[in-house]
C-alpha cells in the first residue's frame, strides 16, 4: 500500500502521532521520523525527500526549529504543507499548559525521549552522571507530558531524575489534542 499523505515529525513526536493517525483509522497515512536533533545540524529537503513513502501523493511537516533552515520547498516533491509550532512541544499538548510549564522553568519531556533518555544526553555529549549541572542551569524540573503511549514511563522518568538531580513531575495529557 502506497500512502496518500506521508506526515513527517521529529522521532520525538513520531509515536504520539502515529497513535493518534492509528485512532482515526488513517490506514492511508504515513508517519515518518525525521532525527530529533532541534535544526543541528538543520534539515535540508534531499534529507527529508529520503524519508518519504513511495508514491506519497501529499506531505505535512510538523515541526519547529527543525524546520526553521528547510527554506523552498523543491517542485520535484509532491504538494507540502509545512506546520511550524510556536514550540515542538504544541503537538502533544496545549500552549497554555506547554507555555506555562516552560515559564515555570520545566524541561520537558515526551515519552520517546524518555525510552532512550541515556542516547539522548550521549548525543547532547553527557554522560547520565554529568547532566545534571548543565541542567541545573537552565531547569528547575523535569515535566514528563504523558500520552499514556509507553507504560514504562514513570519508570523512566524516575530514573533520569535520580541521575540528574531534579525534580520530576507528570502531567497526563493524552493524544486528543495531537489528533
């Protein structure tokens, strides 16, 4: 089956929207991750058109500053929509709530990046036990926005609290805003 709409987002949205595409019953859309690295290096349109279904009649881009550098969009791609966020984080989640919980100096968090919270800061260049204190900076707590994807993730926010040294909080948001 070739997909009508390819949805591309970044890896740390991908399974809240491919969960709420699978509650709607899209089986004609496809949701594909492009790497979770905030537009550093930025994306270009070669590296997103690699990431396409075959035979993808439609493309949405989901995204923030990840799109920021994507500049035209090449006339050899099907028809693209591109959907800029005010924070990536309005994909899960309200602005009010996303807003307020950045102003209250929260570091937030999506159940993806949690499944692999250790390759997240190894990427950030940290070692689990040296996060902490570029935190500690920046954050005054972790806030785990909860879609209910991953069972595991009280678990491992537990875990990253206890390696970095912050407090952790969980807000239950479900997928209805996403989908």
């Amino acid at each position: 089956m070739s997909a009508a709409i390819g949805i591309l987002c970044c890896h740390n949205f991908r399974r809240e929207v491919s969960a709420a595409i699978a509650a709607e019953g899209w089986t004609d859309v496809a949701v594909v991750a492009f790497p979770a690295r905030c537009g550093r290096p930025p994306l270009a349109w070669d590296e997103l058109r690699g990431l396409l279904p075959a035979e993808c009649a439609q493309v949405l881009v989901i995204g923030r500053a990840c799109l920021g550098a994507l500049g035209q969009v090449p006339t050899s791609l099907p028809p693209v929509r591109l959907l800029k966020q005010q924070q990536c984080f309005h994909i899960v989640a309200s602005p009010t709530l996303v807003d307020q919980a950045i102003a209250d100096g929260a570091y937030l968090l999506t159940p993806a990046w949690l499944a692999d919270w250790r390759g997240r800061l190894a990427e950030m260049g940290f070692q689990a036990e040296a996060a902490g204190e570029f935190f500690k900076d920046f954050a005054q707590k972790l806030l785990l926005l909860d879609t209910g994807i991953d069972a595991d993730s009280a678990t491992r926010l537990d875990e990253l609290k206890h390696a970095i040294g912050l407090p952790a909080q969980r807000v239950q948001v479900g997928l209805d805003h996403t989908r």
